[in-house]
C-alpha cells in the first residue's frame, strides 16, 4: 500500500464537510491518480458524510484541531497541491479563516526546514471571493458592492487577514485565490472559470468542480486569481430574492444590537 501511495500525486484537502468540500472530495475520489490527505475536525462526521472514504488505500485521514500544527504537518506532508475550501458565512466573528491560514503556514514552514534544499513549494487553491478582487467586482455598481461589504465585514475581515498571512512569504507555496460570486445551494450547470470575469452566481457543485479543475490541469498553474461562477450564472432576477434576503439578514446581524446572538439562536433551531 505504501508503495502504490508513493507512485502517485498526492492532494491535500481542507474544509472536506462543507459544502463546497464534499464535492471536491467526491471528485477526487473518482480520480484514481491521485493519492489524498484529508484534514478533519471528526473523522465519525466526515466518513457520515462520505462513507466511500473506508478502507480507501488512496486516502489518509489527519484528525485533530486546526492549530496543532503536528496534524496540519501530517496532512501537508507530501503533497504538491493543497486545496483549502474552509469558508465563512461572513455574520459571525469568527477567525477560523485567519487561523487556519495560519496554520498552513506554520505548517509549511516545518516541512520547508525539514526539505531543506529539496524543498519545492505546493500549490495552494484557497477559497477567497470575488468582492476581493477589483477586476471582478468592477462591474457592481458602487453602492451595491458598498452593501455587500457592510453586511458580511465580519467574514471579510477575517478573509483578509488569511489572505496576507498566506501571501507574507511566497516561497511556501504558489497560491491561487480563488474567487466566486454569490454562493447558491442549488444543482449545477457547469463551471465558468475566467481570469477577467466573474459571473453573480456559483453552485457549490460547480465551485467544487472547478476546484478540480484548477489543481489538476496544469494549463491554470500560473494564476495567481481566478474567477469561478455557474455557466449559468448570470441570472439575475433568479437570483434576487436569495441575494436581497441575505443582505437584509447581514446588516441585521452586524447593525442590530444582540444580532450576532440571534442569528446563532436561529441556527440551531434550524
């Protein structure tokens, strides 16, 4: 077993049990070339999720907490691409984006001082968002990308803390950012990938597959950003109602005393 797993490529995944994640993984593991370490809070929730991953001998699972940088080590060690789909919904101060960009440098720098001279850097896909990138939100008019920034601050914030801890030192690994529209829990219609453009919408689906895509095909290896939506997601009637919803739930969140709380009560009712 340990001879095949050297045969072959190895990517690193993190943010598995989300929603963009599972599609990343079940793609993968459809890809017999290569082999895959897979970072986990719970190993019980994510194989609940996947069970196709028992007694895959292409996988190997790192279990643990984001900042036990011996875990993160565990899971990095080998691979040549690392693809990182741990997200926020932007209404919460959390800093799980900024601490485990963290973590992925302290761990890549254990395993640059390990390497040595034979040290050569990853690829890392990390998820960001197009409201991050000026060429791709250009064409928003000013005031909508003024809302959309107010109402998830919280998630930008921390977005852009992760962003320049992993671009403080480029030799730890060639990043790609990259970076959708609005995120839409529904089926996909394919992937749009564009380095100019980024259209509103992008499924989970179609996020993950293009995940996918950019790690695996060599043609993408010098972006530094890229832009990825649904091929159909430029509907913007359809997509209203769940973008105007959602900004009214972020201001009410970040501007109404005791949001925070109350939106974290939902939740778990829901």
């Amino acid at each position: 077993m340990a001879e095949s797993r050297m045969q072959r490529p190895t990517i690193a995944l993190l943010g598995c049990t989300g929603n963009t994640g599972k599609v990343v993984l079940r793609t993968l593991l459809d890809k017999p070339e290569y082999n895959l370490n897979i970072y986990a809070r719970s190993a019980k929730k994510l194989c609940s999720q996947v069970p196709e991953l028992a007694d895959n001998d292409r996988v190997k699972m790192s279990i643990g907490d984001i900042h036990d940088t011996n875990v993160v080590v565990d899971c990095l060690s080998g691979a040549s691409i690392i693809i990182c789909t741990l997200g926020s919904d932007g209404m919460s101060p959390d800093t799980i984006l900024g601490d485990s960009a963290q973590a992925l440098v302290n761990a890549l720098k254990v395993l640059k001082e390990q390497k040595g001279a034979a040290w050569e850097a990853p690829r890392l896909l990390y998820l960001s968002s197009a409201s991050e990138n000026e060429r791709f939100s250009a064409p928003r008019p000013r005031f909508v990308h003024w809302m959309i920034t107010k109402a998830f601050q919280m998630g930008y914030i921390d977005l852009q803390r992760a962003q320049r801890i992993l671009l403080e030192d480029p030799s730890l690994c060639s990043l790609l950012l990259v970076q959708p529209n609005v995120l839409i829990d529904e089926p996909g219609t394919g992937t749009f990938i564009s380095a100019e453009y980024a259209k509103l919408g992008c499924s989970y689906h179609d996020l993950g597959n293009a995940f996918v895509e950019l790690a695996t095909n060599d043609g993408y290896r010098k972006l530094e950003t890229v832009a990825v939506s649904s091929a159909d997601g430029d509907k913007a009637l359809k997509y209203a109602p769940f973008i105007v919803s959602r900004l009214f739930l972020g201001f009410f969140v970040n501007f109404f005393p005791w949001g925070v709380q109350i939106h974290r009560f939902l939740e778990r009712l829901w």
